[in-house]
C-alpha cells in the first residue's frame, strides 16, 4: 500500500501542475507516468498495484457517486479507466515518453535529447535501424557539443560492456544485410557510446569530485566473472572506474593509470591528450600487462612520487588517493619486506619530499564472488583504506 501511495500522491501532485499550465510547474512534472505500472501488465498480475493507486486517486464519490456504494467491482473498474485513460496517457504525452512514437511507428517525432540515459542504452540500436539520418544527425550535434544526451543513471560499467559485447544492430528478420549498412549502423552506435562517455565525464569534472585520484586497474582473467544482472563484470567495472579517474583528474596523474601486475607500470589513457575514442580507449586498457599480484610498494615508491618529484608538484598537488579495481583474488601485494616496514619507508620518503602518502583503498568489484542467502549477488563495494 506504500508503494501504491507514493505513486497516487506525485501523479495527483503532477496532474495539478499539468492542468495549472504554467511553465514552472509544467518543468516541475516527474517522471512517475513513465515508470508507473499499466493495468493488467506484469506488475499488476503480481500485485493489483493499479487498483490500489487508482483508488487512492479517485475515491468512490469521485468517480461513480449515482451507483450502488456496495458494488466495489464496479467502483474499481471506474476508477481504474480514469487512471488509464485520463492520467497516465496526459502526462506521458507531457512528458514524449518515447515508447508512444516507437509502437506508432513514429519515429521522426521523437526528440533524442529527452529520452532517458536507460531507455537511449536500451534503444540505441532500434534507433540506429528505424530512424538513421535524424538519428545520426542527433548523434552529430552531440559530438560536436550542439545537443545533450542523457547519462542520468549510466555507470561506466555499463558503457564499457557495451564495447567489449556490442549489442547487435542488425534486425531479427531473416535476410541478407548491406555490409556498408550495417558498418554505419554499428559506427553509430559507437558514436551514442562516445556522447554518453563525454558527458559523463563532464558531470564528474563539474562536481569536482575525485580530480586528486588514480587507479591501479586490475583486467586479469578472474575479473571476467560473475557476470552481474545488468550483464556487466568485474572487468567492465575496473575498466570504466579506472578510465574515468584518468580523465577527471588532474596533470600531471590525469591520462594514467597503473597496472596490475608485479611490475606495475604508468600507462597512459584518457584525459585531454588522449585523442582515442572511447571504444579504443577501452580496448587499449585491455591489453593492459596483468599478474597473480601487484606490488604496491612500487606503486607508491617507484611511480606516483617520483612522478611528483619529476613534476615539482606542489604539496596540494599532490594525489590524494590510489583507488586498487580489483576482485581481490590476487597472491601477494608486496614485495619480499614486510609490509609494515614497507609502509613506514614509503611513508617517510614522502614526507622527506614534502607530501603526504596518499591514501590506499581497495575496492572489491566482484562482491566476494558470493551470494547472499536470497540468492542476490553480493554487491561490489570497497573493502579496504590504508
């Protein structure tokens, strides 16, 4: 009943600014149409949600106020028309949910840059089959900073798969394909990926969150599993997080990442310099040298301060933390000294070069390769900070 609840009062909030006309109020609309259950849909055989929100909405004098009080059935379906007729129709129309023009074959009246980062994700590919010039014209603006494109609620994980597994672009009806068609089909798409990369990117430099960060990213063969239920793994999520701290952070760490590996190594991808596309940005991290292990001394005494140091980085400068994407399933972290001894070194050579050690914090991408008693993966999440 909460869910029903909660449902019924911002449709109710949102039907009275729709009907107010306003331009603040009309701006102000949610997007609680799009997402809200149909009747007789999945959600509905599950659970009678739509009943319980219509009746919310539209109590019984409302509605129906010359029929029997005790004929419920009655009162129910009345209830249940003006929710599906009168409301969700309105405010979708409102809203141009993008599904009401894909099933009336419609589709040079969709406006891409409102369509959801999800549903473009979901989409793309039907765009790029259905709708090729406007599209594509689309996705032009957007490379050349004239539209926007939604990122709302992406990952890096998830655009990352898309270009380790890309979706198919060809149709599911049998026949012979245009090579050259398919090529700009597939080149397309490769261009929503690129525009929802850049903009992500941008989102994470506007908020100024992680400029002072680096990545040791791990893309050994165990981070290919489990496969998560959004189909994105391990290595998808190192690959993303790791590239997107390289292009948010600032020089002289930004466009780098180090590998995972017994002799890690700075590599350089991402950032301003970086003119590769996104796709080849990923694919080059792929082909980054791997190990059973890394050794962090290294990392901290052999890369990050003497990197400072050639730079004449200032205190401030300095980067802040050394985030580890891994599944953890590595054989040993340091070299041959205890790490204690190793880490009071380290320390101290910082300090004697005037900076502070950055923090060290794993993140364990596959979630302990474990399920919880439900049967739910165990979600990534980082495990450590030293």
């Amino acid at each position: 009943m909460t869910v029903a609840r909660l449902f019924a009062e911002q449709l109710q909030l949102d039907m009275q600014r729709l009907e107010s006309g306003s331009k603040q109020d009309l701006e102000a609309i949610s997007m609680v149409s799009k997402w809200a259950p149909s009747h007789k849909e999945s959600h509905d055989r599950a659970s009678r949600v739509v009943s319980s929100i219509a009746e919310i909405m539209f109590p019984f004098e409302k509605v129906c106020p010359n029929i029997d009080p005790a004929d419920r059935m009655l009162y129910l379906k009345y209830a249940r028309q003006e929710y599906h007729f009168r409301v969700l129709p309105k405010l979708r129309k409102h809203l141009k949910i993008v599904e009401r023009p894909i099933t009336a074959n419609k589709f040079d009246e969709i406006q891409y840059d409102r369509v959801p980062s999800l549903t473009m994700k979901a989409y793309t590919s039907l765009f790029a089959r259905k709708d090729f010039d406007h599209f594509d014209k689309y996705i032009e603006n957007v490379a050349q900073g004239r539209a926007q494109i939604s990122v709302a609620t992406l990952i890096p994980s998830t655009l990352v798969h898309d270009v380790i597994s890309p979706p198919s672009v060809i149709g599911r009806k049998k026949g012979v394909t245009d090579h050259l068609v398919t090529e700009k089909l597939y080149a397309t798409s490769a261009k929503a990926l690129e525009g929802q990369w850049n903009t992500l990117v941008q989102r994470m430099k506007d908020s100024g969150n992680l400029e002072s960060s680096i990545a040791v990213c791990d893309v050994s063969g165990s981070m290919s599993f489990p496969s998560f239920p959004d189909n994105t793994t391990p290595m998808d999520s190192s690959i993303g997080l790791s590239l997107l701290l390289a292009e948010v952070t600032k020089p002289p760490f930004g466009g780098a990442l180090i590998t995972f590996s017994e002799q890690p190594q700075i590599m350089h991808a991402g950032g301003a310099e970086d003119k590769q596309s996104f796709s080849e940005k990923v694919q080059y991290i792929m082909r980054a040298d791997w190990g059973g292990s890394t050794n962090f001394v290294a990392v901290f005494e052999k890369l990050i301060l003497p990197m400072a140091v050639k730079h004449n980085l200032k205190k401030e400068d300095m980067v802040q933390q050394v985030f580890v994407f891994s599944d953890l399933q590595f054989n040993s972290a340091t070299d041959d000294e205890r790490w204690t001894t190793s880490y009071e070194r380290v320390q101290q050579a910082y300090k004697e070069a005037g900076y502070d050690m950055p923090h060290l914090i794993f993140w364990n991408l596959a979630g302990g390769r474990g399920v919880t008693e439900y049967g739910e993966n165990i979600p990534p999440k980082p495990v450590a900070a030293a």
